[in-house]
C-alpha cells in the first residue's frame, strides 16, 4: 500500500509541475491529491487479520487453562483430539 501511495505521489509532483490545455492538469492533480488521501486513509486502517486475532484471544481465555490441558492430555495419551461437548 505504501507503494501504491509513493507512485501516486510521483505522478502528483509530475502533473502539478505540467500546464495542459483547458484546465486537464489542475483537474488531475485534484484527482491524485484525492488518490493520496485515499491511500492515507487506508494506510490508517489496521489490516483484518489484527482484528480478527483480537477476538480469538478472547475466545481463548474464555476456555480457560483446564480445556487446553484436557485437550493436550489427550495428545499424551492418542486417544483422539479435542474432548466431547459437555453441555
């Protein structure tokens, strides 16, 4: 993204400096100045994977410390994988 966003740049600095008939140069760089914003915007934007590894760290400590140690005792012993749901 950060890419994107140094190429947009160069071609902002490019067109400002150029002067196009019938106003095609200013109507140009008001457009990648837009483009730029968009991209700082996105920048911004932490990407999902963050978000969603938040919400299963959550998870995780709602299952508390017995569950992973039934689940890794069943591992010792190869007698399957996770425990049956006890409602």
């Amino acid at each position: 993204m950060q890419a994107l966003r140094n190429l947009i740049d160069e071609a902002h600095a490019v067109i400002s400096t150029i002067d196009l008939p019938q106003g095609r140069a200013k109507r140009a760089a008001k457009l990648l100045e837009s483009a730029l914003s968009l991209t700082d915007d996105l920048i911004a934007i932490p990407p999902a994977a963050v978000t969603l590894g938040q919400r299963g760290g959550l998870k995780t400590a709602e299952r508390g410390s017995e569950y992973f140690r039934q689940i890794a005792s069943k591992r010792k012993t190869k007698s399957g994988g996770r425990p049956k749901r006890s409602e």
